[in-house]
C-alpha cells in the first residue's frame, strides 16, 4: 500500500466534510491494500478482528460514503454483491468465470473509443467500462488436471 494514496485519500475526505474515524481509515487502508475487488462482506470480515463494534451495514455506509466522494467505484458483475475497487487511475476488468477473481489490467488504446463514440454519435460520452471474461490460471490448471 503506498502511504501516498492513503494521505491523499484522506485529505480528500477532509475536503469533502467527512470526519475520519478510525474504521473509516481501517476500511480506506484495506481497500489500498487490496487487490481483490473486495465485498462489502469480505472487507466486514478482516476488519471485524479489530473493531468487533463495527457491522456490515458499517461498511457497506462507509463504502457508498467513499463512492460518493469519488474514492470507490462499485463493480457489479451480475453475481448476487458488488465488488469495490478503490480508484487509482483508469482502468479495465478481467474475471474468471468459474472463481470471480478479478484482475485489472491497462490498455491505452481503448480510450480513443469514447472519442470515436462521441464522433459518430453526437453523445457527450461520461465513461466507458469493458469486462472481460475467462479462466484464470488456477482455474484452467485445476480443470486439465
């Protein structure tokens, strides 16, 4: 986790009004930490060890607070929970069809499609998302043996 991106999250809580409280921090600083896409549910359950006050609907409040100041985008992939990715720059999705696990990755190339969408179409283009899906390595592995 870079000390970095958690100051500047920080701070950018304290621009908005939002008082930092201490699983506030724990939360941001598990989402930094994180790889995974955590849930709300998985986030509730490394943090509870710590803070056995704190309930789901906790995380799930503090999760839409950080949404909302533009920290968190919420990833749903049709399966029953949201998974949550803290923002560090722009970029795309895969998943494993058989596990969930989701991997980003970068690829510079598709930001010219909002342009030639907005081009061809007339719109005035917000965002784009792309999802891809597959195998991961374990799962591809665990299937041939």
């Amino acid at each position: 986790m870079s000390a970095d991106q958690l100051k500047d999250a920080l701070e950018t809580l304290k621009d908005s009004g939002v008082r930092i409280t201490p699983q506030r921090h724990a939360i941001l600083e598990y989402l930094i930490s994180s790889m995974t896409h955590p849930t709300a549910d998985e986030i509730y359950k490394a943090l509870e060890g710590r803070f056995p006050n704190m309930s789901v609907a906790t995380v799930y409040n503090n999760l839409r607070v950080f949404r909302e100041v533009g920290l968190v985008k919420e990833l749903t992939y049709g399966d029953a929970s949201s998974r949550f990715d803290f923002v560090t720059h722009e970029h795309y999705h895969i998943i494993c069809e058989e596990c969930g696990k989701i991997v980003d990755f970068q690829y510079p190339g598709l930001d010219e499609i909002e342009q030639f969408a907005a081009h061809v179409s007339g719109y005035k283009v917000s965002h784009h998302r792309l999802e891809v899906y597959g195998l991961c390595p374990e799962c591809e592995n665990n299937k041939v043996n």
